[in-house]
C-alpha cells in the first residue's frame, strides 16, 4: 500500500514539471513574437516619415549669383633710373681716442675743473698735477752729479796734458842720451875713453828709457780714465734728463680738444706710474659704425669699385628733436662678421659743429646710398603678391574715360545734379535725344524740358547695364562674362624684384616676357585677399562715377514726378474757379 501512494506522488510529481516546462517555452515564444512586432512597427514608422519628409520638403530653387566687382584704387606706372637708399642702424664711436695715463707716480695736488667726465677740456690745458718734491730733489742731484764729473773731466784733461809735456821733455833727452851713448861706444873702441866711462854711459840711457816708459804707461792710464769719466758723463745727463722729464711729468695737459671718459679721481688720492686714469675722445673726429651685407657691399663695389669715400647721412632722434649730419665713410672692417656675414664699415662725420650735443655710444639710423639701377618700376612692397607677381588693372594702349568728377558750369541750370548729367552725358558719348529740340518747339515748358533731357540721358547711360543684369538673371552661367564699361578683370604679370628703396620696391620686367609692363599701366595697388587673373575689379573712381549716375537718375526722377503733378493740379484749379464740381476729369461743370 505504502508503495501505492508512493508511485502516485511520484508521478503527480512528473506531471506537474512537465506541465511547467510546457508553460515556460509558450511564455519565451510569446516574448520573442512581442519584441520582433514591435522592432518591425518602429522600422516601418521610421521609413514612413522619413518618406514622408522627403516628399514634402522645400524645393530649393538655385538663385543667380552675381559677381560682384570689388573697389580698388590703381597706381599708374612709370620707368625711371633710381638710386635707391640703404636703411641700417649704427653707432657713433670715437674716431680718435687716447687712455691718459700718468708717467710718474704720486699723490695729486691739482685737478682741473673740467677733468670730469662728459666734460670737455681744450688743447694744452691743464687737467692734473701731482706732487713735485721727489722729483724736484731727483733733478738737483742730477746736476750736481754731472757737475762733479764735469770737474773730474776737467782734472783728468789738465794731467793728460801736463803728462804729455814730460813725456815729450822724457823722449828728447833719451834721444840724447842714446846719441850719447853710441859715441861713447866708438870711443872706447878706439881707446879715447875707458870703459867705465862706458858704462855710465849706458846706465843714463836706462834710466831715461824707463822714464819715459813710465810716463807713456801714465799717460794711457789717463787716457782711458777720461774714456770712463765720459761714459759716466752720458749717464749722468740721462739722469738729469729723466730728473728734468719726471719733474715735467707731474702736470698733464691735454693734448687735444676732448670729451674726458672714465675719470673718477680726487685731490690727495696717490696714482701709481703707467696707471690709466681717463680716456679722451677727440671732439673732432667721431666716427659712426655700422655694417652692410655681403650682398649690399658687393653691389655697390661692382658699380663703383670701391665704398671709400662714399657720403652717407646719418639722423639722430634727441626725443621728438631729429638731427642729420653728414658723413664719409674713410675706412672698412679688416674682418667679415662671423655671424651675419656682413661687414662693419666707419664713416667720419664731417659738420660736427652742428650737431655739438652728440655723444659717443648713441644709435643713430644711417641712410647709405644703392648703386643706381636704371629703367626700374617703384611700387610699394604690399603690391607684390608671391614673392613675383603683381596684377594689372588697365592697360595703357586700352581705351579710357575720363572720370573726372569735378563739375561744370551749366547754362540753363546750376545744380549739381544738372553738372553730373551733363558730365556723365560728355563721358559717356551720349547726344540728346531728338525730341528734346522738338519739345522745345512746342512750347513744352522749361523745366519740364529740361527734367525730361535728364532722365532720357540717365537712363540711356545706364541702359547697357541693366541689359547686362537681366541677361545675367536669365542665364547665370554666363554672369561672370558680363562685364560693364567700368568694370575690368585683373592680369597678372611675373616681375624681378632687384631692390629696395625704404618701403618702397623696385622691379623690372621679366626678360621675353608676353605680357610684360608698360608705360602708363594702372596696377592693383589696393591690397585684395582673393587676387587673382580674371577678378573682377572696378576703380574707385569709376565707383564714384556710378554713384554719380545713380544720385542724379534718382534727383532727375524726383524732379519729373514733381513736375508731372503740378501739371495735374493746374486744370483741377480751373474746374473750381467756374464753381462747380466735375462730372469726371476733364468733364464739364455742373449746372444748377
């Protein structure tokens, strides 16, 4: 039995997990059908607004642009020879300067109110000195030294002298002595005298030679005595002369008119020998420093063979106060300058007296003149486009008009407005219309006339550019064809720029150039971002000319209108004065 319930719950039991298992994949089979309904309802919105969107969007309707000429002034050009300027920066240096250095040394005693620096001191004047008693002494004891040896001198010559008479006394009784002596000899010989009388004899004439040996050694001695006493002589006078310059020495004067530079001293303070004690700068030879490229330096010594002697300006800014002085340049750098390739040229100026407040060390702009190109063109630096090329406006073989503005003397009608009509009338080759002559002979009145005469040449002047636009409306491809008689499109030209001249650039022509520049050609000198060959350009004068036309069509309009109503009013005026009212216009009155 237990066995029974057993197999009952057991198989409940299966039957209740198997049913789950069938509720659980209708359960997933439902979500999945939901979720793929909704992703193809959204998929199928999406479509359909998009679809429809695009079936009722906007149509764009692509407008005609027209191009538009930009304003531009020209610059008419011209061929001259030109030697343009060289704009640099230098220095003025001393051309001429000296360190003062005291000879001797010493505490100093003097200085000049002018020894200072910045100051100026004149030539010969005295500017130091220092104390003399050393040097005082120095000077006397050289004296007496070569007083003393003068002396000596003296002495020595009076023994050299006296020695010399004794000498030749000496040498005349040794000579008779001798001669005595050999007589002597042929006496004993022949027996007259004995030979101790011979012998006597002899010894007398050894003594005076001896004496005379002594007197001859005497007078050598002397001799180089005086030698040495005149060398000591020599000395002593360099002593006196050291002891003379020494003494000179203690006052410094200036040896030029100078500028006094790094001088600080004070009365008492001791200098020492050789020791510098300021600089002076010659005031008239000052120098301005500057330096020129290779490329600068070598065109000009290719014209000219050399820069020496070369003038040059030079202009000083002293705060709002500007000074030019004249200069030559007198001498060039040994050396290249490592590091810009240049060289460093001088030039002395030459009116110092007119720029006195100059000063070594200031900066000053240097103006040097170019070589001297010939045929070049001028223009400024910003008409240059890439480095090459600049855009012609109008060529000068080109058919021109005169667009001057300024107006002329009218006879029926002073106005303003009357004088641009008949200026832009005159310009552009328009006669008056027939039937102005013929409104006049039918008593057409007078301003009425003469309103009609502007509007009939207004509107005639404009005529050709209306048709242009509409033309242009009509068929945009072509509008940038279209060009009115003021209007031109630019042309490039290819040029060589060989020079500058400030800010200022000169260019010629390209050799074999097609399209090369003439006399009398107007370029772009107005500086456009979007130049270009074919840019379509208008001057502004010719602008100003078109607004001319403009202002007079509207005042010569306005005119007419005013004129055309008061024509109106006239008649009206009339049916009031009969005093009845109009059965319509131009009808008869009313009668009651």
């Amino acid at each position: 039995m237990p066995e029974n319930n057993n197999y009952k719950i057991e198989r409940m039991s299966y039957k209740t997990l198997q049913q789950f298992n069938n509720n659980s994949k209708t359960a997933l089979f439902m979500r999945l059908s939901i979720s793929f309904g909704l992703m193809a309802i959204i998929t199928f919105s999406a479509l359909y607004y998009f679809n429809f969107l695009n079936n009722n969007q906007p149509q764009v309707v692509n407008k005609a642009t027209t191009e538009q000429a930009a304003t531009v002034d020209t610059l008419v050009i011209d061929f001259e020879d030109i030697q343009p300027t060289i704009t640099n920066y230098g220095q003025v240096v001393a051309g001429k300067q000296l360190p003062l250095s005291a000879d001797v040394s010493g505490r100093i005693k003097y200085l000049s109110p002018n020894f200072k620096n910045g100051a100026i001191v004149q030539k010969n004047e005295l500017l130091m000195e220092l104390e003399s008693f050393q040097y005082e002494g120095n000077l006397i004891t050289a004296k007496a030294n070569l007083q003393d040896i003068s002396f000596s001198a003296i002495d020595i010559d009076n023994q050299i002298t006296s020695t010399e008479i004794a000498y030749k006394s000496t040498l005349s009784l040794y000579e008779s002595a001798e001669n005595d002596y050999q007589g002597s000899v042929k006496l004993q010989k022949s027996g007259i005298i004995t030979k101790q009388a011979l012998d006597e004899k002899n010894q007398t004439l050894i003594g005076k030679k001896q004496s005379l040996d002594t007197l001859s050694a005497s007078l050598i001695n002397l001799k180089n005595q005086k030698l040495q006493l005149l060398t000591t002589t020599d000395a002593q006078q360099w002593a006196l002369d050291k002891a003379s310059k020494d003494l000179a020495s203690t006052k410094i004067y200036a040896p030029f008119n100078a500028y006094i530079h790094n001088s600080d001293l004070e009365i008492g303070q001791y200098i020492s020998s050789n020791s510098t004690i300021a600089t002076l700068l010659d005031q008239q030879k000052i120098d301005v420093k500057f330096s020129l490229s290779d490329g600068q330096y070598g065109r000009i010594i290719a014209q000219n063979g050399t820069i020496i002697g070369r003038k040059i300006q030079a202009i000083w800014h002293v705060g709002q106060v500007k000074k030019t002085f004249e200069a030559v340049i007198n001498r060039v750098n040994s050396e290249i300058i490592a590091a810009s390739g240049g060289i460093d040229l001088y030039a002395s100026i030459e009116n110092l007296e007119t720029v006195e407040a100059l000063r070594i060390g200031a900066f000053v702009k240097v103006l040097i003149p170019d070589q001297t190109y010939e045929q070049i063109i001028k223009i400024p630096e910003y008409m240059i486009y890439d480095n090459d090329l600049v855009y012609v406006v109008a060529r000068s073989n080109s058919a021109t008009i005169d667009y001057d503005t300024q107006a002329e003397p009218d006879i029926q009608d002073g106005s303003e407005t009357n004088k641009a009509v008949k200026k832009a009338e005159r310009n552009a080759n328009i006669e008056k219309p027939e039937n102005a002559d013929s409104a006049s002979a039918k008593n057409v009145p007078a301003d009425q006339l003469t309103n009609q005469a502007k509007t009939d040449t207004v509107e005639n002047q404009e005529q050709g550019q209306r048709q242009g636009k509409r033309k242009a409306q009509n068929n945009p491809e072509d509008s940038s064809q279209e060009v009115t008689q003021d209007e031109k499109r630019l042309e490039s030209v290819q040029v060589k720029i060989v020079g500058y001249d400030g800010e200022q650039v000169l260019i010629i022509n390209l050799q074999d150039s097609e399209n090369a520049l003439e006399i009398g050609d107007a370029l772009l000198q107005t500086r456009l971002s979007l130049a270009g060959n074919g840019v379509l350009v208008i001057t502004s004068e010719e602008s100003k000319q078109r607004q001319a036309l403009a202002l007079a069509k509207i005042e010569a309009d306005g005119a007419g209108n005013n004129s055309n109503r008061r024509g109106q009013r006239g008649p009206r005026g009339g049916q009031a004065m009969f005093g009845g009212s109009g059965g319509g216009n131009g009808g008869p009155p009313g009668g009651r």
